[in-house]
C-alpha cells in the first residue's frame, strides 16, 4: 500500500514539472503505481513452488481473446505452457468517480466474458485445466467515494441494493457480483487515502473481498499446478 501511494507522487513530481500531464491525473497516468502488489503476488507464487521465470507482470502480458485479437494482462503464470493465472490490478483516485467506475465495470465485465469464451474455444491449447482469474481494485476513500450517489430510473426501477450506494459500496456490489458469477475466482477491494496511505494504512469492507482470501485462493491454485494437477 505504502508503494502505491509513494509511487503516486513520485509520477506526480516528474509529470508536472513542464508536462501538461498534470496534477492528479499525472499521478494515475504513470502505469507503475500498482507494482508493489505485483511484487507481493510474485513472492507468493514462488514460494508456492511456481518458477520465477514462468510469472510475467512487465512484459509478455497479452493473451488471445474471442471478440479482439489480445488483451494485455496485468501479470499472467503460464507454466508449462499452460496458462495458470491471470491478474488485473487497478485503482482509481478522485475527483471524478461517476465515469470512471462505469468504465471500470466495462472493463471488469468484458474482460473475463472475453478470455472465458477464448477458453472454451481451446486458446490456451487443449485440454488444459481450467485457470484462475482474479481482479485487485483499490480505491481511494474520500468524502466524494463514500457519499450517497443517485441513480436515474426512467423507465424502469434499478435494483434495490443500488438505491444510494456510494462508489465504494458500488465496487464492493461489483466485486462480489463477479466472483458470484464466477466470472472471476476471487476479487479484493481495497479503501485507503492519501494521508494515511502512504504508511501502508488501508481498510478492506468486506471479509468476501479481502486480499487475504484472494491470496489464499491463487496460493491453493499455484500450489496445484507446481504440482502438475
């Protein structure tokens, strides 16, 4: 955690030094603000039997989809040349969370719909076992992300867990809907802010989506396909 928000303003300090990326939107852009939970992955997976050389999170990342050519994953196990695991890492700051979350859930959504059914027709090579997906989202809590948001019901009524849910409760209803779809084998959401971030201070709202469970459950998946099962 305390890397995440560390690299953050590092990004920020370099970006907004004459670049017109600025503020923080200069700090997201940077792609490195997520690594310290890769690096934290990787150390599970090679004690639990899987080789370094086989757990891909800087390149090597892209894997064949259905409905596109390829999606670049966030860190990907291909061990024995079959796929083991796939991981997405993602975040999101303020000020703008209405856009942001939407796009998110798309993501979250068409990128499991999308490797499931390259599975099914045979990508990853025949007869391989099943691999694990998991999705990491950590956000950052604030008044804007847990204060009440509307919803617009013009026609029909949405449902009810909806009806005033902040963005943080909207994630958690995401997260957990994903997993009970069995779109993904485990989700984690992470809630932490800037001023107590940085010392590695977070919370996690649900015991369901703690980083602990997800971890516990790729550890029992890794440990299988060291295993050759």
């Amino acid at each position: 955690m305390a890397s995440y928000w560390k690299t953050l303003a590092a990004q920020s300090r370099r970006q907004t030094s004459g670049d017109p990326d600025r503020g923080g939107r200069a700090a997201v852009t940077g792609g490195k603000q997520m690594e310290g939970f890769c690096g934290l992955v990787r150390k599970l997976l090679t004690d639990n039997g899987l080789p370094e050389a086989h757990i891909h999170s800087q390149a090597r990342l892209e894997l064949p989809g259905y409905f596109r050519a390829s999606k670049s994953w966030d860190m990907l196990v291909v061990h024995d040349g079959r796929l083991v695991a796939a991981l997405e890492f993602k975040s999101q700051r303020g000020p703008s969370f209405g856009n942001n979350f939407n796009n998110r859930t798309e993501e979250a959504i068409g990128t499991a719909v999308d490797l499931w059914t390259a599975f099914r027709e045979g990508a990853f090579g025949p007869g391989h076992p099943r691999p694990w997906l998991g999705w990491v989202m950590l956000l950052e809590d604030c008044p804007r992300s847990a204060r009440s948001v509307d919803v617009e019901e013009p026609h029909f009524p949405v449902f009810p867990e909806f009806r005033g849910a902040s963005y943080a409760r909207r994630y958690e209803l995401l997260l957990r809907k994903l997993v009970l779809e069995k779109l993904y084998d485990n989700a984690a959401l992470l809630l932490s802010t800037p001023e107590s971030g940085p010392g590695g201070s977070y919370t996690e709202p649900s015991a369901d989506l703690s980083m602990r469970r997800l971890l516990a459950g790729l550890a029992g998946h890794a440990v299988a396909a060291a295993a050759g099962a």
